[in-house]
C-alpha cells in the first residue's frame, strides 16, 4: 500500500483536467453509496407499506372472527354430561349418515368415518364442540383419492363431559 505522501505526490503530478475528472468519479461514487445505503432502503419500506398495511388488516380481521367465534363457543349452552353420548350420537347420524359409526367407551367416543366430505367434518367438529361439549382428543384421518371436494377416511376420539 502507498504511503500519504507518495499519493500526496502522485496528486500534484496529475493535471488539473484529471484531478477533476478524479473529483467528479469519487462524489459518483459517494452520491450512489448515499443512495443505496441510506435512500433506497426507506424507500422501498415506504413503497411496500400499503401491501403489509393491508396484510396486516386482514389478519387483524381474521383474529376478529376467530374471537367473535371463541366468544361463541363459550355462550352456547351448556347440556348435562349425561346427555352427550346422545347428542354426539344424533349428531354423527345427521351429519354423516351411514358412512360413520360412533363407539363410546365411558369417557371417550370413537367416530369412524369412511369416506366423509372434509367441510362437513369441519363442520361437525365444530357442532360437536359447542352442542356436546366433546373435545377431540386424537384424530388419525387420511384423505380419500385426489379429487375435489376433498373426502378423509378414519377416526376420531373424543373425550366427553363427564355427568
């Protein structure tokens, strides 16, 4: 590397028209590092800002029904445990027909499911939740075939209210 005097030489020995010339090239280059380091960055954060502002309000939005849901839930009326075996049976015929079939076993209820529409299975879960207050406790589904709608086959334990 070159010592400050051998530049400082090396400066006094250029024209005047390539000093210049050297001048013009360094403020290029410091104008572009302002650009891209300090001018560009806020930029781009302001440009994308009305897509994250809208993002984020769609969120915001989607915690609003899921909380107007869960707020829901918890105002549904309460049944009597002993009513639940019942209800969850009801419920699977209704919903399911014969393609499902519910075991229950003290506690627990075991619906099996063949071939069941997967919105209705959505649905059903969340019927169950609020009529009976069953909670699922294991659920092992596969999907039936690739077509649309999408159809799940297997099981689904849930745990009753105890009477």
């Amino acid at each position: 590397m070159k010592t400050p005097a051998a530049l400082a030489a090396r400066w006094a020995r250029l024209a005047p028209r390539e000093r210049t010339l050297v001048h013009a090239a360094a403020v290029l280059v410091a104008l572009a590092l302002l650009w891209w380091l300090l001018l560009a960055p806020p930029l781009k954060a302001l440009r994308a800002s009305p897509a994250r502002h809208a993002q984020t309000n769609a969120q915001w939005q989607q915690m609003q029904q899921l909380q107007a849901q869960a707020e829901q839930l918890q105002g549904a009326p309460r049944h009597p445990g002993a009513d639940a075996p019942a209800l969850l049976r009801s419920s699977v015929e209704a919903a399911f027909g014969a393609s499902a079939k519910t075991t229950i076993a003290g506690a627990r209820a075991t619906v099996t499911l063949t071939d069941a529409p997967a919105s209705a299975v959505a649905a059903w879960l969340a019927q169950v939740r609020a009529s009976s207050q069953a909670a699922p406790v294991q659920v092992q589904l596969s999907r039936v075939g690739t077509a649309l709608p999408v159809r799940w086959s297997g099981s689904i334990v849930l745990a009753l209210p105890t009477p």
